[in-house]
C-alpha cells in the first residue's frame, strides 16, 4: 500500500482522519455473468496489474481505515464493471467498514466500452448497483466530526439541475463541506499536466473551457463538453466559502491543485496500484 497524508486546516476541535481510496477496478466475474463477461474479467485484470492485485491492495486498504481512521471515502470506480461477483465481491469486503462512497463512470459499466456513457446507460444499471452501496449512489452527504462529506455524481462529466439544488441545501446547512466528485474539475495545472506533461489525448476533466477541448478527439469533446447545468454547479460551488477541499480520483496518479481562492482540490491515485491517500483534517 502506498499511503500519502495530507492535513486539512479548517479550525475542527478534534482531528478527523479520512482514508481516501479510488479506482481500484475490481475485474471479476464467474459463471453467473456468462462466458463473454468472464472473458472481460480475464482481460480487465490483466489490464490492472498482475492477478490478485487489487483486491489485495484494496484490502490493506480497508484493514488500514478500520484500525487507523475514522471513516473510509470511496471516490469511485471500485468496480471496474457491472458483474455479479464484482458486486459481491465489494460488498463483503465492505462489510463492517464504516465508509461513504461516491460514484465512478465504471460502477455503471456493463461492458468496458461498448457504449455511449449517458443518462440512460447509467439508469439501467444504477438500481443494481445501489442495492449493493451503503449510500445514494447519485448525491449523499453525511456529518463526521463536524464536517459535512457531501458526495455528488459527476461520473458522465456532468452536474444535473437536481444535484445543484441538492447542494444548496448542503451549503444552507453552515457546516464546512468536503466535496467528493469522482472526476476531478478543470484546473489549468490539471490541464497541462495531462496534456503537455502526460501527453494524453484528452484531459478527462469536468468543466473544462471550450477552447481548451479543440485539442481532443472529436468523441471525447463530446463526452466531456459542459452543459448549462454542470457550469451552473462549478460556478455557484466557486463562490461557496463553506467548502473546504475537493475529493476526487478518476486519473489514477495523486495531484493537488487549487481549484478557487483557497480550496485545494486533492486528486487520488489508482488504488489498483496500491495508492491511497489519509486526510487529517484539523
């Protein structure tokens, strides 16, 4: 396990330590998922690091969160798809851990690619899957030691209205927040470390500028253009004092950035390689 601590200053009474774990892309099937998804579970592994990796990795994890933090936050793609055995898998491991949980792109995943990720693909497999989740899957907040965790779907790269709203109420409720996205919002040095740095194609992030997508693929401009509602949802989430750190994971390497004024957003690393991260917020 590969374990960096980062502390949060935000004026609580007592220490609060989170153990934050993303994208750990269990890739497992068995007879019950058919022949054509077991293959996917041979080829997904195998895309993950040698066999047996992530659910070891993900297991020092949760061993670690019982005996050393106070709460364990999920910030999606735990799951690398849509299996029967994924899904029992991630329930018995999450078994008397005390966790919350924000969703991935891959937690709605029927098979890896296969098609446009929208609002109906998500709805077809999202009660499935929150049956096997101890929190809503597409917004949830709860109080810890003083601190609201607010959890909000962004896995298509999107904010819906309701999810706005939502959040409205979370901030008229006073207490600082920790916001919990799976994917991270646009930050220029997010940005160029993907595009210049890392040399990617495109840089997966939420609310990026539309000038800075004529670089992609004109598949992925698509998939990851904002809509109305998701720069409503950044624009009122800049303005809000009460917020105190973003969240997020998705890019599978850690990376700190500030997002607005002095609101730190913390990107955690591919818990598939053994990355997590431990906030002591203070």
């Amino acid at each position: 396990m590969n374990l960096s601590k980062v502390r949060i200053e935000i004026g609580l009474p007592a220490p609060l330590r989170l153990l934050h774990v993303s994208d750990t892309h269990l890739a497992l099937a068995d007879g019950r998922d058919g022949e054509r998804k077991q293959a996917l579970a041979a080829r997904r592994s195998a895309a993950f690091g040698k066999e047996g990796d992530c659910l070891r990795y993900f297991s020092e994890a949760v061993a670690y969160a019982r005996n050393c933090c106070d709460l364990m936050i999920c910030t999606g793609d735990l799951i690398d798809f849509v299996s029967a055995k994924n899904l029992d898998t991630a329930k018995e491991m999450l078994s008397g851990t005390d966790y919350f949980f924000a969703a991935g792109n891959h937690e709605f995943s029927k098979y890896v690619g296969e098609a446009v990720e929208d609002e109906a693909y998500k709805l077809d497999s999202l009660p499935l899957v929150q049956r096997y989740i101890g929190n809503d899957l597409r917004f949830a907040s709860r109080l810890v030691g003083g601190v609201n965790l607010v959890a909000v779907d962004n896995s298509y790269y999107l904010f819906r209205p309701e999810e706005l709203e939502a959040f409205r109420r979370e901030v008229e409720r006073g207490y600082p927040i920790l916001l919990l996205l799976h994917n991270p919002l646009h930050t220029d040095a997010l940005y160029r470390e993907m595009m210049v740095n890392r040399r990617n194609e495109c840089a997966y992030l939420v609310g990026t500028p539309e000038e800075l997508l004529e670089p992609y693929p004109e598949e992925r401009r698509s998939q990851q253009r904002a809509d109305g509602p998701t720069l409503a949802f950044i624009d009122y989430l800049k303005q809000q004092t009460l917020v105190k750190a973003v969240l997020t994971g998705h890019l599978h390497f850690n990376f700190d950035s500030v997002l607005y004024g002095d609101v730190v957003q913390y990107t955690a690393g591919g818990n598939f390689r053994g990355d997590v991260r431990e906030y002591e917020i203070v």
